[in-house]
C-alpha cells in the first residue's frame, strides 16, 4: 500500500517538455545576465548603451533573450580579439542574417 498508485505509471500520462518554446517569456536582471555572460555590471551597462540593446523597466534594466542573446554574441566577439564597435556590429549583421533565413 505505502502511496503506491492505483494508476499503472503516472509518469507515462507526461510528455517532454519544449522549454525553448517558452524562452521568449524569460526577463532577467542586469546582474544574472552578467553572471551568465562572465562580464561586470559596468561593462554591461556600458555596452547596453553603446548597442542600443533594448530593456525593459526603470529603475532595473530587465533583459529579454534577445537581449540575452546580442550580450552573449558581443561577448563572443570580443573573446574572439573584435573591438567593441566591430563586436556590436557583428551581432548585430548576425542576428539580422539569421533572420533573414529562419521561417
């Protein structure tokens, strides 16, 4: 008896779950967003500005993944010896050709 239930596997009534689908609705705050792209708050506020990279709230800026997204692309850029500007544009050439191809 011990809570076993009268069901055969109620783990099989569940399917895998697509988390990519719900990344879109994910908003992270400036200081997660620099722990997961390994810079300061200063260098990402810098490059926020210089980017134009857009973010949500006043008095905290809250990033959505596309945000997310442009942050780790300059960051890439910048690991791989690009100035910030050649970074920035970079991403920004990236992103726009990937959407260009993606449906």
């Amino acid at each position: 008896m011990g809570g076993e239930s009268t069901f055969p596997d109620d783990a099989e009534l569940l399917e895998p779950i697509d988390l990519a689908a719900h990344l879109h609705k994910v908003e992270l705050s400036l200081g997660q967003v620099c722990r997961i792209a390994g810079i300061s708050k200063m260098q990402l506020d810098y490059w926020t500005n210089k980017a134009r990279i857009p973010t949500k709230g006043r008095k905290q800026r809250i990033y959505d993944m596309d945000a997310v997204e442009t942050v780790m692309l300059i960051k890439q850029g910048k690991d791989k010896g690009l100035s910030l500007g050649a970074a920035i544009e970079a991403a920004r050439r990236f992103r726009e050709e990937r959407a260009r191809v993606s449906p």
